[in-house]
C-alpha cells in the first residue's frame, strides 16, 4: 500500500485535478439552463464519483447546437477540401487546380514536427479545442480540435445506433454517454451534451486507483447507468471481466482505439445484449469506418476518402494489402490530405456497393518468419488467434527467430498448436487472465525483430 505521506514517483502533473482547468461553466456551456447546471452538479459531487481530474464543455452556442445535430454535407466536399488546404502555409505553393493524387503524403511526424502549418491560415481559432494524441508509435501529438465537429461525433454514435435498432434519446437522468478507459493516470471528468436536452456525459477511468472507497465504483456506474458505452477493448472487457455488466444497461457500445477481437465482441454481445460497434479511426482523422461483425469495415458516409498505397506511395494493386492513407475534411482546423495512418488492409467492393476495409491491421503490417524462411502477414496470425478465442495477445519474434505470445482468453493448447503449424516453429505461448494484462493503455499486438 502505498504511504500517503510520500510522494507517487509515478504521479504526472498533467493528470491531477484541476491542472488544466481555466474556462468557466458559463464559458464551457453558454447555453447552460438550471436543469443542466443541477445535473452538472449532481456528477461532479456525487459521493461516489471517481476523482475527475479535468473539467471541459462543449462550448456550443444556441446556432451551433442546431448545425451539429446534422452531419456535413458531403456534396462536392473533396474541392471545398482541398482548397482548404491550399490555404494552409504546408501547402500554400500548390497550383490552385490541384486534385488529390498531385498532393504528396504526410505522415504523423509532419504533424508532430509543425502542427500548425496544417492549419488553414483564414480558420476560425475561437473555435478549437485542445486535444491529445499519444499514438501507438511515435511522439505524442497535440491536435487543433473543432467544437462543432467534436460536438457532431455524438450524434454519429447516436445515428449507428438508430441505424441498427438501438434507439438513444434525452430521458430521464441516464448519463448520455460514458467514455471508459482503464489506466493507472488519465483525464477524467463529468460534462453536459448540450445538443441532447443538456444531458451529462462522462469521461470514467476504472481502474480502482481513480475511486474513493471499495465499492464506489459499482454504486455510481448503477446510479449513472449510460445510454452509451464506448472505449478500447481493455476497459470494455475490464466491464466483463469484473462482473460490472450486471448493473449497467447500454443501448450501445463502442469500441475504438485499437482492434476489437472477434470473440470479445461475442462476448460483450451477450452480456449487455445489445449492439457492438467496432470503430476504425484516429484522432487525428476521426471515425472513418465500421462494422458489428466478423466482416470488413465499412467506409463511413462522411467527409472520408481513403487510399491503400504500396511503400513507394503508388496504389496498391486490386485486393492488394497496403497502407491506409486517408484524407478527412471533417475537422475544418485540420485538413489532412493524403495522410498515411501506419496501419494496413486492403478496399473491397461490398454487396451493396459500398466499400470495405478488410485484413486491417494496426501500425506496422508485422510479418513473421516461419521455418521454411517464408514470411508470414500478422492477419494471419489474428485469424487463428481469434478462432481460438483469444480476446486480447501480443506476439514477439526475437531476433534469433523464437516467438512469444501472450493472450488474454482462449485455449492456450489449441492457439499454440495452431501458431506452431502456421510459423512452423516452436512457440511459447502465456496466459493471462484479464486484456489489461497485457499492459496499460494500448499495447502492440505484434512485433517482429528479425531481418526482413
């Protein structure tokens, strides 16, 4: 236990209460009437509420709650788009009737090395919002959001709701939405979506280091009982995992962040009975596909064109695997163009003519050497993961060759048997009992170290 008297060596400033708060309620929330403000109250002091260590509104004026009920337009959107972006100091000496393929792609360091030169010189900055990014890879990312695009991405959720059947509206005093994450540090803190009859919505670290007595935490997640869950694998199944589905009563669930696997989602399926929505997206692209099965995902009808390109930046061959690169005009304070996402998968056509991402996998398209010197893609490695019933693993090959996997769930005898006749090597496979067992946070699920 540690000893109140002395100092966390692991505490980060940035992650205590009230570090970063500077903005009034009023401020936060100009359109804020009494019941919003009783509401507001209520969470924020509730006996049993976690330690919120931040506090944000939506800023939404009365104009701007109206235009965020309904999506963009997406009628002649990539020319609005582009010449957006020309007005940006990254691509000011493009020829003004420049198309997509003459712009050259960018990559997360571009962002992370001059964020602001992929800012629209004529943006509207009373408008942005401070977001983070830390990624999977690579530095740490601050990202000029938008309060209107921010404020449009609950009724998204909303819309994937309705559209398979679960039905999200203001009543009663249910929290509209409850972002999970599980991790020792995070931000954490109670707002009101003022776009949806002022109902509260929350950002919930469950980790029992962010509660304030054994039990707290069960006692305010019956209280609050949110319409929407959504968060990345790791704190969905901590919801299962520690039996918290049994208080708790979704229309539906999201899960982003990093990959859902296929048996977590059964799982979650059949504890909450309802709609589970695999999100593929990034912070700095926001949601640009989804599923709610075992088939591809598929392509959101917003401001998104996405492009799989070879490594020399040319597209991939039909059906080919290659790197998803994206171009997304939802956020006006960040127009991206052409921005390669480190992960892979390839576009198919679907039934209906829309379009899939299938085989995606995220960051690196690991690949591992198998005995007969042949390499082999990390999808196939997920297929017979999953197919086992693993819910969660990381799989390193060390540089001598030798493989490790550690899964949360599924049959250690059966993955093992099925991994060594995939690699054709001997391979050592661990068990843990929970996802955040492997680690905090979003940890890589595969890595390989040998010369390729």
């Amino acid at each position: 236990m540690n000893d109140p008297d002395q100092p966390d060596p692991l505490r980060l400033a940035e992650y205590a209460p009230g570090e970063a708060a500077v903005l009034s309620d009023a401020e936060r929330w100009p359109t804020l009437d009494e019941d919003g403000a009783r509401r507001l109250a209520h969470w924020r002091h509730h006996p049993d509420a976690p330690k919120w260590t931040h506090a944000t509104g939506d800023r939404l004026t009365a104009a701007q709650i109206e235009r965020v009920k309904t999506p963009l337009s997406t009628d002649n959107w990539m020319t609005e788009h582009l010449a957006a972006a020309r007005r940006t100091l990254r691509y000011r000496g493009m020829a003004k009737h420049s198309v997509l393929a003459d712009f050259p792609t960018i990559t997360r360091a571009d962002l992370v090395d001059d964020i602001g030169a992929f800012v629209p010189l004529d943006a509207d900055i009373d408008r942005m919002l401070h977001g983070t990014s830390s990624g999977s890879t690579g530095a740490a990312l601050l990202i000029p959001d938008d309060v209107e695009e921010v404020a449009r991405g609950f009724h998204l959720l909303v819309a994937l709701a309705a559209a398979s059947g679960a039905v999200v509206e203001p009543v009663g005093e249910r929290l509209a939405v409850a972002n999970l994450v599980f991790q020792r540090q995070a931000f954490t803190y109670v707002s009101v979506v003022s776009s949806f009859a002022q109902r509260a919505m929350a950002r919930i670290n469950l980790h029992p280091s962010a509660w304030p007595a054994d039990g707290a935490r069960e006692r305010f997640l019956t209280n609050a009982d949110p319409q929407i869950l959504s968060g990345h694998p790791t704190s969905l199944a901590e919801l299962v995992d520690s039996e918290l589905h049994e208080l708790l009563h979704p229309v539906a669930i999201f899960s982003g962040a990093m990959a859902l696997s296929a048996p977590l989602r059964r799982r979650l399926e059949e504890a909450f009975a309802c709609p589970v929505f695999d999100i593929y997206g990034l912070h700095e692209t926001r949601p640009i596909a989804v599923r709610t099965d075992d088939g591809p995902f598929r392509l959101l009808d917003r401001r998104v064109h996405v492009e799989v390109l070879d490594p020399s930046g040319r597209p991939a061959p039909e059906n080919a695997v290659g790197e998803i690169t994206v171009t997304a005009g939802e956020n006006p304070l960040l127009p991206l163009v052409r921005y390669r996402t480190g992960d892979f998968g390839r576009l198919v056509r679907l039934d209906d003519g829309g379009i899939g991402l299938m085989d995606l996998e995220g960051r690196e398209n690991t690949r591992f050497l198998a005995g007969d010197g042949s390499l082999i893609p990390c999808v196939e490695l997920t297929q017979q993961l999953q197919a086992h019933g693993a819910e969660g693993w990381s799989v390193v090959q060390e540089t001598d060759g030798s493989v490790h996997a550690l899964i949360a769930g599924g049959d250690v005898k059966a993955v093992r048997r099925a991994l060594e006749a995939l690699l054709s090597i001997p391979i050592s496979v661990t068990a843990v009992a929970r996802v955040i067992d492997l680690g905090e946070g979003k940890p890589r699920r595969y890595r390989s170290s040998v010369e390729q």
